[in-house]
C-alpha cells in the first residue's frame, strides 16, 4: 500500500466496513440487540468514511476535476444521502425490535454499497491520487485518519 494514496487508504478502508457489515449480517440471528450493537458500530465508520468524502475530498476534486468527474462526484454525494437515509431506516427498525424488517433493509444498504463503492474505487479515487500532489494527498489522509473510529473490524 502506498502511504500517500488516497485510492489505498479508502479502499482498505471499504473492505474494513465490509467486514463490519458483515457483522451486521451474521448478528440478525441473535436480535435485535446484538444487531443493533453491530449497527452503531458499522454506522459509526461509514458516516465518518461519508462526511469525510463530503467536507474533504470531494472539494479538494471539484476545482481540479473534469465536468464529467464533477457529476460523477455529485452522483456520489446523492448516494450518500441514500446511505444515510437507509441507515436511519435500519436504526428504526432495529430499535423497535424489528429484525424482520431490518434484514431486507441491511440487504438493500449492501446492494447500495457495493455499486456506491465501486464506483468511488474506479472513479474519484484513482482520479484524487492522478490530480493532487503529494502533499495535499497526505494532508486529507491525516485528516482523514485524525478522528476514524477504530480499525478493528
């Protein structure tokens, strides 16, 4: 892993809250209670992973990015608005108890995740490591790393 790349740091940082959505999943079996312990935590990194892309990233693109990347980066922050939206839906649901309801939701935010993601790795991450220069990669990445929540899975 390069230690000055954005692409590097996000990716591993998908596949960190891939395991704790994982988490999530395989906690459904046990209740609502269990879940929604694997929910705040997954929630947790995966809102700091957004706010941080919206207030930091995705700023530092705009002036330097293509017209097309530009609409590419406001079709991710309408996807974040989705996340955000299904994670509160999840919440709902979990604290009233309803896992029958929380599971297909816990499924359709995978789904949204997994495009969302891809997206991000194909897209505005490779674009931020080829338009910024080192020292503005490295300064979001500390910014980045200052206040994530833990890195264990």
């Amino acid at each position: 892993m390069n230690p000055d790349s954005l692409d590097d740091a996000l990716r591993a940082d998908h596949e960190r809250l891939d395991a704790l959505l994982s988490r999530l999943h395989a906690s459904f079996p046990a209740g609502a209670r269990p879940a929604l312990a694997a929910l705040a935590d997954f929630a947790r990194g995966l809102k700091h992973h957004m706010d941080w892309e919206d207030a930091c990233l995705f700023p530092a693109m705009k002036p330097v990015a293509s017209a097309k990347e530009r609409r590419s980066i406001e079709s991710l922050e309408i996807d974040h608005e989705r996340l955000r939206e299904t994670l509160r839906s999840l919440e709902t649901a979990l604290a009233a108890g309803d896992v029958g309801a929380a599971e297909p939701q816990a499924r359709w935010l995978s789904t949204l995740l997994q495009g969302h993601n891809y997206d991000e790795e194909h897209g505005v991450y490779v674009e931020a490591d080829c338009l910024l220069g080192p020292d503005e990669r490295r300064h979001l990445l500390e910014n980045f790393e200052a206040d994530r929540p833990g890195t264990a899975p």
